[in-house]
C-alpha cells in the first residue's frame, strides 16, 4: 500500500506514537521498530519516505495516551456486541473512535486512565477480546491486511472517549509501589508532538485536536 500522509497528520495530531510495520505476521520485528514509534510530523515524513509501502503501527499505552480493546478473531465482534448490550446506559464510550477491516469492527480506542496502570495477566476480557496497552501495538489506517483490505475508522472524526468504569475495573489497577496522593504523569500534559529522540514540536496554526 502506499502511504497516506493525511492519515499520518491525523495520527500526529491525536498525539499518537506511530512506527512503521515492515511485515505482517513479524510482530517479534514490529515489536522492535516500536522504539521508532514517534507523533513528530517530519520524523513521520521521513519514515514514509524510507519505507513507502509498509503498514503503521500505534504503539497503545501511556505514551500515546491510548488503549484498545482489539477484536483478535471472529468471536471478538460477537463479545464487543455483548458488552454494549450489557451497559447500554453508558453510551458515551459507544461513540469512540473505532476501526474497521472490511465489514468486521477491529479495535475500539479509548483514553488512557490516568493515574493506573494496565493489569499485567487478565487481558483477554472475552473470548476473541482483548485489551492492547504498553508494550503493544494496533494496526491502523492506512494498513491492509494479509488479503489487502484496507483498516479505515468507522467514523474519522470520532474523538477517543474516556473507556467505561466496568472496562477500567477489568483491565487496570493502582501501580505497584504508588504513594498516597501522587499521579502518574499524563500524556497529555506532555508537548503536541514528542518524537522517538525526546524532541518536540508545536502543532501547526489553526489544526483543532479530534
């Protein structure tokens, strides 16, 4: 596939950390190119330009400031179903920013908890259903999958929502060693855009976070 940069620039601007997936089925390779993973525009560019068809990658946790609840097989739609029929009184987390692959939902993005840290087992909430978080990455818009279709978002524009309080209760808890009254720094408390070198940059004039 070749790139789409505006799908980059949106990325960027949600303040993700987004690295190039130079293989599909070598997540041990993918794992290493996350400490590539960077929101810096130029930096994006200029990995586009090195590798113009590969796929992208979020790198989910706390540095993007992000998590996924991610569909692994078919019975993973099914589950998601299930849970939204189960708390359909707190439809906010509904509205999220979703991706598709085809007519299948693939991963439902939502903010990262601040102040808690994700469960190191137990990330498989439902059968097919599990939790992406530090350490993991999501495949996203404009990748393709083993037969070429296409992750597009369900609706671009979605803006990430705060995850529900029965998906935190299941996937998070206090960091260990945490002392009475101090937090977790934020990712959004962090500048616009820091690259993979520890450098940052202010987003351009006029460009309103999603």
């Amino acid at each position: 596939i070749m790139h789409d940069l505006p799908e980059m620039h949106r990325a960027a601007f949600r303040r993700w950390c987004v690295f190039p997936v130079l293989g599909l089925g070598s997540s041990a390779y993918a794992q290493v190119l996350i400490n590539q993973a960077t929101s810096n525009i130029e930096e994006l560019q200029e990995l586009a330009r090195q590798h113009p068809c590969c796929n992208w990658g979020l790198a989910t946790g706390q540095e993007s400031g992000v998590f996924a609840v991610h569909a692994d097989d078919e019975r993973g739609p099914v589950a998601l179903r299930a849970f939204t029929m189960k708390y359909e009184d707190e439809c906010d987390w509904q509205e999220t920013l979703e991706t598709t692959v085809g007519d299948r939902p693939a991963s439902a993005f939502f903010l990262w908890p601040e102040g808690l840290a994700m469960r190191a087992s137990g990330r498989r909430i439902a059968p097919g259903l599990s939790l992406r978080g530090d350490g993991d990455f999501i495949l996203i818009p404009p990748s393709a999958s083993r037969a070429g279709i296409r992750h597009v978002y369900s609706n671009p524009e979605a803006s990430v929502a705060r995850a529900p309080k029965w998906l935190v209760k299941t996937g998070f808890v206090e960091p260990v060693g945490r002392t009475s009254g101090t937090t977790m720094p934020s990712r959004h408390h962090l500048p616009l855009h820091t690259s993979s070198a520890g450098r940052s940059a202010q987003a351009p004039a006029g460009i309103l976070l999603p």
